[in-house]
C-alpha cells in the first residue's frame, strides 16, 4: 500500500524489479552482473526509502542503479578481483536467463552496448532503455545537460557503427 506517494520496499522490489533488471543487465551486460546490481540497489533503496520525494520513482531507481554500476566500475580498476577457486561446493544454483526476465533488445545489440566505453554506454542505456530525460540523466551522472546529449549523440553513433559494420 502506497502512503502519501512512498512505496513500501516490498512494492518497489515487486513492481520495479524488472524495470532495474533492465537497466542494470544494460549497463552490465551479463545476467549475473547485473543481479549483483539490483541486489545492492536494492539494498540503497531499503537504506533511502525514507528519503524519497515523491516525483519519478523509476527515475530515481534507474539513479540508483546507475550509481551502483559506476561504483562497481570504480571498485574494480582499484581493485581487480580474483578468479573464484574451482570448488564444486561454492557454485551456485543458475538463474534465470537475462531473457526470461528482461525484453527487448537483440544479442547483437546488446553487445554493440557492451561494447560501448562506460562513459558513452550509460547515458545511452539510461535515455535509450530507462527512457530517463537528458536533465534525470545530468542529474544522476553529476555532469551538465550537454555533457549528456554529447555523450548521447558519441555514443549513439558508435553503437550505429558498430551495428552496420557488423551487418556489412
């Protein structure tokens, strides 16, 4: 039950999972990845919850998202991890398949986005999948507005690039 416009934790992760799904395998660009994304978007949205202004829930959400990619981004040029040992007992069960969750866009695209440098592919996943206005998209990158449209239309056209020579 939504109270004065808040949704509960439990709402959010019911009715919008799907939706950081998305965004969060489009910036990833791998189904695990992008679970371990949600998980800890979650977890910040649990944390602020209380401190939503009603307004753009996904907007916010895709943010939060978004914010949790580039912090993961960071971490790892700090610190590269080390491959798991090959212990049978430490994998784990397999999830579902990125397109059982998420709809939309091909394999082919997909990786033309991940291929894309970071600084191009989440402003284009954000406009592009989140359907995040240019000044949502400033706001949740800390850079200008036309920071975002330069980096839209770089990426964009890298992406257009990249789609037709692979088809040539």
């Amino acid at each position: 039950m939504v109270t004065d416009g808040v949704p509960t934790w439990e709402e959010v992760a019911r009715d919008h999972g799907r939706f950081m799904y998305s965004v969060a395998y489009r910036l990833a660009g791998n189904d695990e990845d992008a679970q371990d994304l949600v998980q800890e978007a979650l977890l910040r949205v649990h944390r602020g919850l209380e401190r939503y202004q009603p307004g753009s829930l996904e907007g916010w959400l895709a943010r939060i998202v978004t914010n949790v990619f580039l912090d993961e981004v960071r971490r790892r040029r700090r610190r590269p991890a080390d491959a798991l040992p090959d212990d049978p007992e430490r994998v784990l069960p397999a999830s579902p398949a990125a397109d059982e969750v998420s709809s939309g866009l091909s394999d082919e695209i997909q990786a033309a986005l991940a291929a894309l440098p970071e600084e191009f592919r989440v402003p284009v996943v954000l406009c592009d999948v989140a359907d995040q206005s240019y000044e949502q998209i400033a706001a949740a990158l800390g850079v200008p507005v036309g920071t975002v449209r330069s980096r839209l239309h770089r990426g964009r056209r890298l992406l257009r690039t990249m789609l037709t020579e692979g088809a040539a």
